[in-house]
C-alpha cells in the first residue's frame, strides 16, 4: 500500500502517483484505468498536457469511487492573474469532469509576468470555497515562495520540482523542510538518463531490482513524493514495486554522490513560456 505524508493543511498525499505528462488525450483514459487496477490511487495531469479530459474519463469510469482518488492538475502560465486563473481552474474541472480536484498547481512562477502572487490569491480563493482541497505550486525557487509567504501568507502545500540523483536540490528541499512545504519530483528518474549507470546497476543488482526502482526508492526515503511517468502498462507496474525492499545508508550515500547539478527541464528564474 501507497504511503501517505501529511500535509500542512491537514490533508495527506500519496507518496507515490502516476504522471501524464505527453500522454494523448485519446490514451489517457484507458491508461488511468489500468493504473488504477494495478494499484494506483494518485494522477498528476495539467492543462498545458492537453489530457484533462481523457484522464477525466478514465478516472470517472474507474474501478473505484472518486473519494479513494487523488487527482492534481495545474494553471498554465498564460493563465495566470486573478481572474484569468479563476477562468482556467472552470475549464479544467470542465474538461476533467470532476465536482472538484484534490490538488491545484501553478505550473511555473514565470517571473517575468510577474503574476504569480495575485494568481496565488486566486488559488486561496478557490480553497476557500472548496472546489479544491489543497493548493501548491511547481518549480518555484526559494525567492519566488519567500515572497508568496510574505504578501499572503499562505504557504504552498507542495512544491513540485525537477528532482532526480543527478538534480538534487538539497538547499531547496531545507527549505521546503522549514516551512512545512512537501517536495514533490518530477523527471524522478531523469528521463532514463541514469538507467545505464553502472553504480545504480550495482545497486540493482544487490536487491534484485531494477535501476529505475532503486531512484524511486531513493526519493521515498529522502520523504519526497514522486510521479514518474510512464505509458507503457508493465513499467506502470513496476515502478510500484519499490515498498517491499530498502536502500540501506551506505547505498543512500553513493547515490548522493551522483548529484551534478544537471537540469534536463529549464531555468525556473528565466523560464516565462507562454
């Protein structure tokens, strides 16, 4: 069973969900389906995905009620401001077919718009008034959640960020540790970049399992919530497989020591793409 971490608005996460970034909408529906016959309760979409409504459908004709189910998407940049991002959230619940979503994103801060505070207090709003249950955020840095904490004082629940052994984010993630903020990776296993590694493959080899299940283990037990990706059903699987075994410390160690630094996603201090 999927753990849970506690978030500082007295709802709790799974650790572990399904990511739907580049999956086709006209796929969309029987993937979630299947995932969530293989074990999967947590979808990780968003509206620059162009799958809200195909994940809508397969959640909705799932095997199991709504409630069991935990469904984040996210506000694209050029939908951020106050009202725009009123606007975007409709669309979204619209297009997913949902009475409400378990968690709301902001997908970047996209500095140079210089809108994600007031699109922060759109996001308080729709709290507020219970068409969401939690609200957060992805690839803020430090500054960017500094000044949301100073102009409205509501912290983030999440914050979703590029996150993998050779991305580390050690100072970042301190920070979200201070402030009650949940670190949540995406591109967890760096886009396959790390799967001919021959230190993860000795790992692997240890335990039995594969190298794409030892980066997930890494990230379960740094407490990091994790959505990997994936279309294809017996990856899907697999990558669930990761609850019955464990890196002991020194395996931990060698693994952070892989850390470089190296971003595969872009700058979120210069990233604006509308």
């Amino acid at each position: 069973m999927t753990p849970c971490l506690q978030l500082h608005d007295d709802t709790q996460l799974l650790q572990l969900g399904l990511g739907l970034w580049r999956v086709p909408d006209s796929a969309a529906a029987s993937l979630v389906r299947s995932a969530v016959d293989a074990g999967y309760r947590l979808f990780d979409t968003a509206w620059v995905y162009f799958n809200e409504k195909g994940t809508g459908e397969g959640l909705r004709t799932a095997a199991v009620p709504r409630e069991q189910l935990y469904v984040s998407t996210k506000l694209w940049n050029k939908h951020q401001g106050f009202d725009s991002a009123l606007r975007a959230f409709d669309t979204s619940l619209e297009l997913l077919g949902l009475d409400y979503v378990d968690l709301y994103l902001m997908h970047w801060p996209a500095p140079a718009l210089d809108q994600y505070v007031e699109t922060w207090r759109a996001f308080i709003r729709l709290r507020g008034e219970g068409r969401v249950r939690s609200i957060g955020v992805c690839n803020f840095q430090e500054s960017h959640l500094q000044r949301l904490l100073a102009e409205t004082g509501v912290a983030p629940v999440l914050n979703q960020v590029e996150l993998h052994p050779m991305l580390q984010q050690r100072t970042l993630r301190e920070f979200h540790r201070r402030a009650g903020i949940v670190t949540q990776s995406w591109s967890p296993l760096a886009q396959g970049k790390l799967f001919g590694n021959d230190t993860l493959a000795r790992i692997a080899a240890r335990h039995q399992k594969t190298t794409a299940q030892v980066m997930l283990r890494w990230h379960l037990q740094n407490g990091l919530a994790v959505i990997p990706k994936s279309v294809d059903p017996a990856r899907i699987r697999e990558n669930l497989g990761v609850f019955d075994f464990e890196l002991d410390p020194a395996d931990m160690r060698v693994i952070e020591g892989l850390d470089q630094g190296f971003r595969i996603g872009p700058d979120p201090d210069s990233y604006s793409q509308l």
